[in-house]
C-alpha cells in the first residue's frame, strides 16, 4: 500500500496499517493517536492556503474533495473536475481521481483503494497521507547527492553540528530532549530564542519552546505534543520528518529567491562587462587593420621616379611614416594584446567560453597583417635606398657622359675645316715643315681621342642599360659623335696624305717653339690642374678631415714662387721667338705649330690661380667652423643618450626584478607598478630633448658620433620596450586580482603559489619548464607518483596549463589551475535554477517578474535577450529562460 522504495520498509508502519489488522492493539493506540494529530496539523497548514481545514482525517477526506483541495495546493496543479454530488459514487470517483494524481507522479500504490478512503478507514487513511508527505514534502530535500530521508537527515545534521549537546542520528530519539528543534530554529533566527539558557534535562521546556516559536514566527503549525514524544519510549519517525520537513522547507526556501536573484545579477553583471569589452575589442581590431590595409598598397608600390629629388621626397615620406605614424599604431596593437588578454581571463574565471573574435580579427591574423606590414616595410626601405642608389649612379653616368660629350665637342669643333684648308698650298717651306708635325701632333691627339670616343659609347650603353629616362636624347648625342668621329678619321687620312707629299719642302724647324710647347703643356696642365683642385668642392664630417684639407692647401701655396719662375721662362722662351723673328725677319706665317698655348692663356690662367687661392682660404675657414659646431652638437647629444641609454637599461632591469618579487598584497604591488609607470612617463621629457638634439644632427647631416655607442633609434626602441613592459606587467597584476575575487583565493594563498612559483624558477624568466612546475605542484601538497599513473596524471595537467605545447608553464597559467583547484563556479544549470525559483517552479518567466526580482538595468537585458517560450504551457508573454542560461555559458546562441 506504500511505494515499493527501501524509505517505507518498516515493521512497525507495515503492522499498524496492515489491512490484516483491522484493530490497533493497545501498544499501538499512543503511536496511532501521535500520526493523527501530526498528520492532521501537517494537511491544515496546507489546506489553510485554501481557505479550509479539517478536524478528523478519515472523516473529512471521505468525500474526496478536500484530499484533492490537498494534492492542488502541494503541487501547485489543477487535478481533474470534482464531482460535488453526495452521493458514493460521486466520492469514490473524487477519491480515484486523487489516487490517479499520486501515481502519476511517479508513487506505486498498493492496497490503497477509494472505497477503504470513503469507508473511513483510519490506517489506509493515514498511510495515503503519509505517502503524500513522503512525495511533496520530503522526496524533493536533497543535499550533498543525498535525498528524502538521507538528504534530510543530513541537512539536520550539518545544520546541529556547530550545538555540541545536539547529535542527531535518527527521526525518533535524536529529537526527544527538543534540543535539535531549538538548534534548527537558533541556526537560522538566533533572535528568536536565547539558546544558553536551554538545559538537556529539561526536555518539556525545550519542546514546547521550538513548538510555540516555530507556530508564531515561521508559521509551522504544532504537529506534535510535548508530552506525548517525552512519554513514548520511541517517538514515531514518520511524525518527526513530517514536522522537521517543514522547518526544512521554511528555511531553504525563505533565501532562494533572494540567492536566485543576486546570481543572476552577478551573472548578467559579467556578461555585460564582457560583451562590452568584446566590441571594444572587435572596433579596435577593425581599425588597426583598416590601417594595416591601406598602408600595405603604399609601402608595395614601386613605381621609381625619374629625379633624384622626388626619390629623397619619398624617403621623406617613409621616414614621417616611421617616425609620426607607426608608433601611435604600435602602442594600439600592443593595448589589443592587452585586452583579449583580460578577456579571456574574465571569461575563464566567469566559466564563460572563450572569446572568438570576427573572422580575420583573431590576435593571430592581426599579428601575421602586422608581420605582412613590417615585411613591406622591410621591402619598400630596401627598395627606396636601392633605387636612390641607382639614380645617383645615373645621375652620375649622365654628367659623366655630358661632360665628357661636351669636352669631346669642345674639342672636335673647327676640326673638320681645319683638315679640309688648303693651307699648306701656298705656305713657306718652314710653314710647311711646321704644318706637317702640326698634324702629325693632330694625329696623336686624335689618337688620344679614341679612348674618350669609346668612353663615351660604353657610357651610353650603361645608362641604357639601367633604364635611364633620358635613353633617347643620349643615344642620339652618341651617334651624333661617333659620325663624327668617322668622318675626321677619313679627313686626317686624306690630309696627311697630302702634307706628305709635300713634306720634302719642310726641312727646317724652329726648336725654340718646340721647346716653347714642349714647356708650356704640362705648366699648362699643372695650372689647370691646380684651378680644378682650388674650385672643387669637398664634403668632410670632421675637424681632422679639414684640418688635413688646409695643411695641403698650405703645402700648395708654397709651390707658387717655382712655378712663378717656371712662368717666367716659358715667356722667355717665347719673347726669344719673337726677337729672332724680328731679328731676321723670318716669314712666319700663323702661330707656333706645336701648341695653341699662348702666352695670353697662360697669363691668364696664372691670374685665376692667383684669385682662387684666398678663395679658397675662406671656404676653409669656414667649413672648419662648420665642423666645430657639428662636433660641439655631437657632444650634445652624447652626454644625454649616455644618460638616457643607462636609464632605460636600469628600469628594464628593475621592473623584470618587481614581477618576480613578493611585496606586500596585489593590491600594493599595482599601486607601486602604478607609481612605477608614473616616475617613466615623467621621463618623457628627457626623451624629447634627446629628439630635439638628434633632429639638430640630422639637419647638420652628422652621420655619426664617437662620443657614444647609443643611436636615436637605440633609444627609441628601448623607450617603447619599457613602455610596453611595464603595462604588460601591471596587467599580469591586475588579472591576478581578477583571478583571486573571482576564485575566492586569499591573499596566503595567492602569496604561497607565488612564493612557490618564484622558487622554482631559477633563472628569473617568468616561466617553469616542465620538472621544475612538477616539483612547484609537488611542493605544494600535489600527488604526482613516478610511475605510470603519476605520469599520465602530470600529462593531463600540463595539457591544461600549456595548451599549446610550448613546453612552458606561465605564472598566469600557474594561478588559474590553482584557482580551478581551489574555487567552485557558476554553471548554466545553477543559473537555469535560479530562473526557476524566481519564476515560481514554471518552465518560463514573465517580464514583471523579471523586473519585480532584478534590477532595473539586468532586468531589462535578460526581456531584450530571452527568445519567447513556445512550450505546451506558454502564456502571452512567456520568456524562455532555460535557452538563455545556457547561451550565457557558450552551450548554445544568444
């Protein structure tokens, strides 16, 4: 007649409501009496939610109608239409449909029929009550993976634990000095009763102190008599969980709904933060590759330029890039680490998935478009210097070929009609002598000319070669020349040949002008040398290159008086000329036929090297006072970048110190990171004058500097590294913070697993290898055998904390497995229940009471984000929370 569960096997229940005994015997009259008043107490505590109550058991369920009164209010369901008739059918009907209602929650009845019901028998009576309690009010108590009885007894139990005088092992005797009541009610309202002043041996006083405050204050209705359960031997067990099964209830369920809520908006809190740092993080990503995006066509585009300016102009360009507008970009990339870091922290201490951005915008393809952007960079630097490269050497080719084009013209000029005079026709003998070694002179000349012709046609092939822009108009220059050339090389033939035949009528010849050219072509030379070397232009970047130019311009003004001499007998030798022509009236017709040299020319190319001499002077006066001011600016710099580079250095050291170093809690080590970064951005300044002083040296074109081994580009690096460090460091910090709240861990513990952490790590680098993190988990109280097992078990933890098989344990990685061993989380279906005590035990929530129980914001997150619920049982307006929890945790979509 009872469900066939090992909770209702007992004798003394069996025998009592055997349908075999029909009477109770008289030992059994005090227990039968005590089920009575329990039972009937219990179904009026209920029965009055309805408005009603019963006086006699079996009496007033006879006709069915307040048994399923009963069974509605308990389950909080519509049973089938009652039938109101007074007649016995109708009851037996009312009573079926009650019984019908117990079975199909899952009870097996046996015995228990509705006529027994509506005849009044007592004992089926009472154990369809207590069938009913077993179902409703105690099957459902559960507590650490125990239930009904077990669970029940173990809640009491856990509850009583702290009252030494309490020991609860049992529903009957356990209970007989009141006690244990009074302990219940103390636990959970210690204002209600002054527990010190209760006495074990004072049993009545105790009862009867839990009976009346448990009826006035936490409305549980007095279901047992003090004197009965002190005057039986062994109170009845099915009253004491009767009567204890409604403290249960009235104390677990007076904070579910309170402890529902404040989860949820823990949980809603969360979520929000995190849905917010995930669009922050997604717009950042988003920019930083629309940037990466354009800049990438820039730096690949190698279109050359013709002009050696408009290549320096892109140079210009790509250095403002490197200087102005990658920097800022480079502090964004890394402050995206930075975040997906924190998220994903967050996410795993909140048991939330983690975080998968857009497609194309994991940390991984912004680090390969990053790595694709320096490979440009690389590629386009490489190709800019390349190209200025060879526009200087066309640039050079080409004033090479114009000059020498131009010497080449210059002396090509009048030549063709010089060979073609007929000159030597009516010319003297000595005129003639003087015209054929004229021309033989012409000849060697020519013949010098050669190499110049062919440098000039190698030349041209060069620069068409590197694809000079100016091809064109140098070909043609070149075939102009070498038309040219031909065609002298026919007429010097034809004249020679002709002075040839002439040449017996030479037989004299003037040694004094051969003397005279031979003299006057290398003073010649020597001066033209010397106006080349007084106009060129130098380029020297120290005082002792100048120093070295102005000892050779004095070596050079000491040779002026021998070659003044030389001078002097050069035009001696040409006065002697003239007296002799004058002299012996000697028919000269032209000028002297061994050189073109005059005495005018030398004259006057001996006054230009006399002007250009104190020119030179001041030039190098000046440059030497150009290369003080460069050497004083070189210092300049030095003394501060010896004073900047130390520094950075000293900080790098200092903060890689702090991160391992234990000093007070996280909270102190982040204020003191905080102050840390502070003291380096006040740097800043130091840092702007070291710019100030390198743009000075660049304007002055000071290529280097012997007073210091740092660069500005050293500098620069070393600044962004401190930067990036002591914000990566602070940020480790702080998601130690995130993971300590969130995991509940003390500042102890989190001090012991760093203390651990740091002990193990001998060279300081922030991270364990494999042996050394065993030996960490070992020293921290971890059973790792070394056999098989141990093995298999390291194996697991090390696929936990070094996912990606770097052979590396971080220190973050380190915390959050301690975390997970020490600290519990939120799951979908804690949250899903939590749902589910605020919406009264129904498969959905309404929106009001969702903004009844939540705060205003959360609440109206949870109505714009839950679908609507489309079950059997839905109202208008009815949300679907089941779907909604398990989206929050990544089981399903949002």
């Amino acid at each position: 007649m009872f469900p066939d569960q090992g909770l209702y096997r007992n004798q003394h229940w069996t025998s009592l409501f055997s349908v075999d005994h029909c009477k109770p015997s008289e030992t059994e009259l005090p227990m039968c009496w005590f089920l009575f008043q329990t039972f009937t107490a219990w179904c009026n505590s209920h029965l009055r939610k309805a408005g009603t109550q019963i006086e006699n058991i079996e009496e007033d369920f006879r006709d069915g109608l307040k048994l399923m009164l009963l069974l509605e209010v308990i389950s909080g369901e519509r049973l089938a239409k009652p039938e109101r008739g007074k007649m016995r059918v109708h009851k037996i009907s009312n009573v079926n449909k009650a019984l019908d209602f117990i079975a199909s929650k899952g009870v097996k009845l046996v015995c228990i029929g509705a006529e027994e019901i509506v005849d009044g028998n007592a004992k089926m009576t009472l154990g369809m009550i207590w069938t009913i309690i077993l179902r409703f009010a105690i099957q459902d108590i559960s507590v650490e993976e125990t239930s009904a009885k077990e669970g029940l007894l173990l809640w009491c139990q856990r509850k009583t634990a702290p009252y030494k005088n309490v020991n609860i092992q049992n529903f009957h005797i356990s209970w007989k000095d009141g006690l244990g009541f009074c302990a219940l009610i103390h636990r959970h309202r210690p204002e209600l009763i002054d527990y010190g002043k209760l006495r074990k041996d004072d049993p009545m006083t105790n009862l009867n102190t839990a009976f009346d405050v448990a009826e006035k204050y936490l409305d549980i209705p007095k279901m047992l008599d003090a004197e009965d359960i002190i005057n039986t031997l062994r109170p009845d067990e099915k009253a004491i969980m009767t009567y204890v099964s409604c403290y249960y209830h009235a104390f677990s369920g007076a904070q579910k709904a309170e402890t529902a809520a404040n989860r949820i908006c823990k949980v809603l809190a969360v979520n929000q933060e995190n849905e917010q740092l995930m669009e922050d993080y997604e717009k950042l990503a988003s920019d930083l590759l629309e940037w990466i995006r354009r800049t990438i066509p820039w730096l690949e585009n190698r279109t050359p330029e013709n002009t050696m300016q408009a290549m320096q102009q892109k140079l210009e360009d790509f250095r403002d890039y490197r200087r102005l507008h990658k920097p800022p970009k480079v502090q964004e990339k890394c402050q995206l680490e930075i975040n997906f870091n924190t998220l994903q922290t967050k996410l795993r201490l909140s048991n939330r998935p983690a975080f998968m951005p857009s497609e194309g915008k994991m940390v991984s393809d912004i680090n390969n478009a990053w790595g694709g952007l320096e490979q440009a960079e690389k590629g386009y630097e490489e190709w800019l210097l390349n190209e200025i490269r060879r526009l200087e050497r066309l640039d050079h080719l080409a004033e090479k070929f114009r000059q020498k084009a131009a010497i080449h013209e210059s002396w090509t000029e009048g030549k063709e009609q010089m060979l073609q005079q007929k000159d030597y026709e009516t010319a003297s003998l000595s005129e003639i002598k003087a015209l054929l070694k004229k021309h033989e002179a012409f000849e060697s000349d020519l013949a010098a000319h050669q190499d110049r012709v062919e440098q000039i046609a190698a030349i041209a092939q060069e620069l068409n070669e590197l694809d000079y822009f100016d091809s064109p108009s140098v070909n043609s220059r070149c075939q102009r020349i070498c038309d040219q050339w031909d065609a002298l090389g026919a007429l010097t033939q034809k004249r020679s040949e002709a002075l040839e035949r002439t040449e017996k009528l030479l037989e004299t010849i003037d040694q004094l002008y051969l003397e005279y050219a031979k003299r006057a072509a290398p003073f010649n030379n020597w001066m033209e040398g010397a106006m080349e070397d007084l106009q060129d232009t130098f380029i020297v970047h120290t005082i002792e290159e100048i120093q070295g130019l102005s000892t050779a311009h004095e070596q050079f003004k000491a040779t002026l008086p021998e070659a003044d001499k030389e001078r002097q007998a050069i035009l001696g030798i040409h006065n002697e000329v003239s007296k002799i022509v004058q002299t012996y009236h000697v028919n000269m017709a032209g000028t002297n036929p061994y050189t073109t040299i005059s005495p005018q020319e030398i004259n006057g190319k001996w006054d230009k090297v006399r002007q250009l001499v104190p020119q030179r002077d001041q030039a190098l006066i000046e440059e030497h006072a150009r290369q003080q001011n460069n050497e004083r600016l070189r210092k300049q710099f030095a003394s501060l970048a010896n004073v900047v580079g130390p520094w950075i250095q000293t900080k790098m050291e200092e903060i890689g110190r702090i991160s391992i170093e234990m000093h007070g809690t996280l909270e102190d080590q982040l204020n003191h990171l905080r102050q840390y970064e502070k003291s380096i951005v006040n740097y800043k300044p130091k840092i702007d004058q070291l710019e100030g002083d390198h743009q000075l040296i660049q304007e002055a074109l000071i290529f280097d500097n012997k007073h210091t081994n740092y660069t500005m580009e050293h500098i620069r690096v070393g600044w962004e590294q401190l930067l990036t460090t002591i914000a990566r460091t602070i940020n480790e910090i702080e998601n130690q913070i995130l993971t300590r709240d969130a995991k509940g861990i003390s500042q102890d513990q989190m001090n012991e697993f760093r203390a651990s952490f740091n002990h193990f790590d001998r060279d300081h680098s922030g991270k364990l290898g494999p042996e050394e993190f065993k030996a960490c988990l070992i020293s921290l109280g971890f059973d790792i055998a070394n056999d098989a097992q141990g093995e298999a078990e390291f194996a697991r933890i090390m696929s936990i904390v070094d996912p990606n098989r770097m052979g590396m344990v971080t220190f973050q990685a380190f915390i959050d497995f301690m975390s997970r061993e020490t600290a519990d989380t939120d799951t979908a279906d804690q949250v899903m229940a939590s749902f589910k005590v605020l919406a009264g035990d129904k498969n959905y929530i309404l929106a009001e009471e969702l903004r009844r129980e939540l705060p205003p914001d959360q609440a109206e997150y949870c109505i714009a984000r839950m679908a609507p619920y489309s079950g059997p049982d839905a109202v208008p307006g009815a949300l679907d929370y089941m779907s909604f929890s398990t989206a929050l945790y990544g089981e399903s979509d949002l």
